[in-house]
C-alpha cells in the first residue's frame, strides 16, 4: 500500500463504526551508512513489524536501483526500525533487500 494509500485509509477508518479509536503503530526508517545515518522524524503508520520490515526492503531496493543508475554502490547501508518511543527493532542491511540468484 502507498503512502497515500495509506492516508486515504487513514480519513475513511474513523467514519467506520468499530474503528473509532484505532490507530496503527507508528514506524521510522532510518538510513544508515559509514557517513551517519538519515532520520525519518515523519514515521509511517503500519499494521505491525512484518509489515515494517517489507516497507523497508521496498525502500532499500528502490534507494539501490537509483544508486546504481547513478553508478553509485550503496549496498553497504542499512535501514533501522524504529518504534514511537525509539527502540530499534530491526537492522535490515540493504544486502538483504536482494534475491541473489544462482
């Protein structure tokens, strides 16, 4: 689901009886590299962790493709997992957002 998707569910569940109150857990995905990291302060709104982790090799395999059209090898980074109150909950090496073959 896109992140407008995302927010387009987001309007219409509060009108649906019986979701009054529900909310999803808030996730945030932070890019790191030897340099630092990039901080995602926005967050995305997610079912749960598995949901989490697929969001993430999304992105990394998109950062990826984009580095590597650029003639950039970025597989060495990570996306960190993070929860509302800052605990990291996974580490995803970009390395293993790919299939490898053979």
């Amino acid at each position: 689901m896109s992140a407008t998707e995302r927010q387009n569910a987001q309007a219409i569940l509060p009108a649906v009886p019986g979701f009054e109150g529900f909310r999803m857990p808030r996730f945030y995905f932070n890019i790191l590299s030897e340099a630092g990291s990039l901080d995602d302060w926005e967050g995305t709104e997610l079912p749960d962790l598995d949901a989490a982790r697929m969001e993430a090799v999304r992105d990394a395999r998109a950062l990826m493709s984009s580095a590597v059209l650029l003639g950039y090898d970025i597989a060495s980074r990570s996306v960190e997992i993070r929860n509302e109150t800052g605990d990291i909950l996974l580490v995803l090496p970009f390395s293993e957002a790919v299939k490898r073959m053979g």
